[in-house]
C-alpha cells in the first residue's frame, strides 16, 4: 500500500449514530444463483416490503454494477474475483453508513463468497442461496443468456463452461422452483428482521 495515503476514516461520524438515525442496522443481505434462479426478482420484492417498514434499503445488483464501475471486467476467473472484491467493498461502506444493502450476484464460488464474507465481516452479512436448477434457469431464460449461451456466444457461462458451487452452510435458501417470489420474499424479511431491527 501506498504510504501516501492517509484514511480519514476516525474523524466520520460512527456507524452507531447512522443506525440511530434511520431505526435500523446495517446488513449486507447477499443473494448468490444461477442466472436466471431469481436474484434480482426476489431482492426487489423483499425492498418494496421493508420500504413500506421505513426501511433504509439499497440493491447492487450484479448486471448493473457491471455495467458501470466493473464495466472494464470480463468474466474470468481473476475478474469475477476482482468483481466480487469491488462488490463487498461497496456494501462494507454502505452498511458502515446504516444501509440495508441487497447484493444480486452469483458468485458462483465458495472462495468468492469467502472473499465477501472476509471484507464485510460475517457478523453483517446474511448469505441467500437462491435455488433453481440449470434445467430451470434454461427454461425460463429471462435475459436469453442460455440461448447465447448455447449458440456458444457466451464464454464461460456459469452453469456450463463454469461451475457453479452451491453454498454449504447459507443462511437461508429459498428454492424458487418451488416459492412464489412474494413467498421468498416473506421468508427473506422474518430471517433478515432480527438482524436489522434496533433493540
């Protein structure tokens, strides 16, 4: 690291007075799939709910962070780790700040979501493992990646030409072959409100 720089984080108001002022705790709420397993669908249902609660939410969400600041990142293994690590850092200021932040990407490795794990720190993140089997993703392809996928346009596809691990131990699973999205999204809101409610 650079010896010029100098971190100012000491003189910021703390992270307590930021929770005092929105009534809730700061939690990394990240959800990990398949493309297509519902991620993004689910994240967005569970923040319109704790919206309604006077919740103080936000969503990264994989495709538009890629679409932005990781718009100079591939798909390759070093990259999908560099975006991961960008990610983490992200929310880790977020909820240092009182944020509920919904993390919709999917990191499809069990070193990636260590990564995540390690920079925000297991006490403020809730790991989501959004279930649904390749088959499924395929049949619902809802942006037409596994069409291109298997046109072979697609390089190291997740699912396909890269695997995806499913998490051991996350803390919670919500199988979407199964759950409606406003049935994940109730069983998303009574795991997360434990930890981000203020006592």
């Amino acid at each position: 690291m650079s010896t010029n720089i100098h971190t100012e984080f000491h003189r910021f108001l703390n992270r307590h007075d930021k929770e005092v002022l929105l009534g809730q705790k700061g939690l990394a709420i990240w959800m990990c799939g398949l493309s297509g397993s519902g991620k993004s669908t689910i994240a967005n249902a569970t923040e319109r709910v704790l919206h309604q609660q006077g919740r103080y939410t936000i969503i990264l969400d994989g495709d538009n962070i890629r679409s932005g600041l990781n718009n100079n990142l591939s798909f390759s293994d070093q990259d999908r780790l560099e975006n991961i690590r960008r990610i983490a850092e992200i929310a880790k200021i977020l909820i240092a700040n009182g944020a509920i932040v919904f993390i919709s990407a999917i990191t499809p490795r069990g070193e990636l979501r260590d990564l995540a794990r390690g920079i925000i720190g297991e006490e403020n993140l809730l790991e989501v493992y959004v279930q649904a089997s390749f088959e499924a993703c395929q049949k619902r392809d809802v942006k037409g990646l596994y069409a291109k996928a298997a046109k072979g346009e697609i390089a190291n596809f997740t699912g396909q030409a890269s695997s995806f691990e499913p998490p051991q131990f996350p803390d919670i699973t919500l199988d979407t072959e199964v759950l409606s999205v406003e049935e994940a999204a109730i069983e998303l809101v009574e795991k997360a409100l434990p930890r981000i409610a203020r006592e």
